[in-house]
C-alpha cells in the first residue's frame, strides 16, 4: 500500500467538495492507485476501509487529523482530499478553492484559522492536486511552488443524465411547482449571492411568470445569509441525488451567479441533465465551462442576469451538450501525479 487516504470527508454531509473527493478516491482505484481509506470511527461508506479511533469533544476530528491518522500512517503518504492536511506530515493535499482566504466575510469568525490551515497545508504539502487552473494560480500567488501543483478537474457523476419525465412530474407536484422554473444550487452560501439571482427573478417574473427554486441551507461555517421571499420564490432545502436531478431536468435554466469558484460543478451538472447553465463570468466558471454553451454574465449585474434569465424563461439558449471529461481521465491524470511508492513525487 503506497497511500493512507484521509476519509474524514466521509462521515460528513455530502456537498460538493466532498463529491469531488468520493470521485476521486473512487477514480484513483479505478486506476490502479495502490491505497487504502481510513476514518474516524466506523463509517458505513463502501469507500471505508480501516477505522481508528476519533477523540471525543468538538475538536475531535481536527485531533485525528493532526494526530492520529499521521501516528497510525507512519510508513505510508497520506493523501488529504478536502483543502487540510497533517501540518507535521506532509503528504500530498486536494485544494478545491480558496475561498476562505478570498472572501472572510463570506464565513463565520471561526474560519480564519481554517483559511490560514488551507495555505499552510498546500506549502507545506510535498504535492498539490488542485482542480483549475485558476485555483493553482492562487496558490502560486501565495507561495506554493508551481512545479509541486498537478490541475485534475473533476468529471460530473454519471447519475446526472436528463431524467424521465414521470420523475420530473413527480417531483413538481411534491414541491408544488405548477409553473416554468429556474434553479440556483447553494443560495446559503454568501459567495453565491443569492440577492443577484433574486433581483432578476424579480425583474422578470412579471413579464414571464416563473418560480425561482432555491436548494441549499445553510451551514455554521458560513456567514448569516438573509432568507429570500417574494412572489414565486420557493425554498427546499438540501436535494437528495435524485430529486436534483429530477429538479435540474425539469427546470427552464440554471442560475449560477457565484462570485467567486475554485470549480463549480452545478453548472455542469445541469448540463449533463440536458439544461442551460447562466454562470458568473469568472476565471474558474470560465474555465470549467469552456467549449460549453454556458451563458456568462458578470457577477452581481442584476440587469445582465435579468437579460439572461429572460432568454432562459424564452427558450432562446442554446440547448447544451453532455459534459465530455470521463472519471476514467481523472483516474489517469491521478495516477500519474499520485506516487508509486511511499514518497511523493513531484510532477514533471
């Protein structure tokens, strides 16, 4: 075994930093990547494979991270999927973004020193995976060597296809959704800005009767984020798989009106489910909606989102292709950056 797999990620609620980290775990033994997943605890994830103990108390995890997983590792690299790494080990660290760093208002108070651990994690690291370019420019910029980052984009999961239409009526009549919609995916995060999307529903709804579908709640690591209400604007919480995909097919457009992406994979997603993404126009949602149909828009220009979600409302985008990047790329891209043995080597 060459790796040690850092699997705290796995006792979690999933999100989207943590579907690309079950991706490319899953990607990496696919590859032939010789490595095995620890927890803290028992976790019942088909991905688990060797459980140490975790400490109790509220810092717990953060303990087994530091502490015991690099004691119980000795001999072996770890690779750390989710932005943090052991600080007296270093392995090779995943860095999706650096969004802490970017934007600390968009956070509460006790994330300063996550952001801090983030940086230290990635110059400290022997190798860094991270998942644009725009994210390894950051990195540069802030002191981590460019001949110790590897780019791995992630793909999107193959259970986001274009769903029968008898599970998009079904899951319209749960939500009570009688009317043409539009989706945003995260609006409790701050970086998101749900007010930009607001606006333009409410600049549209009038003229082209809609509802605007909000999915996310939020979290205590984020900043406070006003709840939305108005004429049409539903709110339903965390989506399962399923009824996302269900929910992406069925909807006019996705709006994406982030200001600020390491990745960002739900306009993709919504591709793949066969529905037009309106994306902010920044580096990272640039690049990873290159050669796409994405319609971009500068972020917080409510008028220009309101323009676009009126071709969305209209049927005038143009109806998207699949994504084409396959977990089986990933799977090689990391095996090639990931060691052969017990030290990491960096990439060529």
């Amino acid at each position: 075994m060459s790796l040690v797999v850092d699997g705290r990620f796995l006792s979690g609620r999933a999100t989207g930093l943590h579907r690309v980290a079950r991706g490319f775990v899953a990607a990496a033994k696919e590859a032939g990547v010789d490595l095995e997943v620890w927890t803290p605890g028992r976790v019942d994830d088909p991905l688990a494979d060797r459980a140490l103990r975790v400490p109790g108390g509220r810092l717990g995890g953060r303990l087994w991270e530091q502490v015991i997983l690099p004691a119980a590792a000795a001999r072996h690299t770890i690779w750390s999927l989710t932005n943090t790494a052991p600080l007296a080990r270093p392995g090779i660290v995943v860095v999706h973004d650096l969004a802490a760093t970017v934007g600390p208002e968009w956070f509460a108070g006790s994330m300063r020193l996550y952001a801090h651990s983030v940086l230290t994690s990635a110059r400290r690291a022997k190798h860094v995976i991270t998942v644009s370019r725009a994210v390894r420019s950051e990195l540069v910029a802030h002191g981590v060597g460019e001949e110790r980052i590897t780019v791995v984009s992630p793909a999107v999961d193959g259970r986001f296809a274009p769903a029968p239409s008898a599970d998009v009526e079904r899951l319209r009549a749960s939500l009570g959704l009688d009317a043409e919609y539009v989706v945003m995916v995260g609006w409790a995060d701050p970086r998101k800005d749900v007010a930009t999307a607001v606006a333009a529903h409410e600049r549209t709804v009038g003229e082209l009767p809609h509802d605007l579908v909000l999915v996310g709640s939020g979290h205590p690591t984020f900043a406070p984020v006003p709840r939305p209400s108005g004429e049409r604007i539903k709110i339903v919480g965390h989506a399962s798989d399923p009824d996302l995909v269900a929910l992406l097919t069925g909807a006019k457009a996705l709006l994406y009106p982030s200001r600020y992406e390491g990745f960002g994979l739900p306009p993709l997603e919504a591709m793949a489910c066969g529905t037009p993404a309106i994306v902010s126009d920044i580096p990272a949602l640039r690049e990873s909606t290159a050669g796409s149909s994405a319609r971009l828009v500068a972020p917080e220009d409510a008028e220009g989102w309101a323009a676009a979600l009126r071709e969305g409302l209209s049927g005038t985008l143009t109806r998207p292709s699949p994504p084409t990047r396959s977990w089986q790329s990933v799977g090689a891209e990391l095996a090639a950056s990931l060691p052969a043995g017990s030290d990491a080597r960096p990439n060529r």
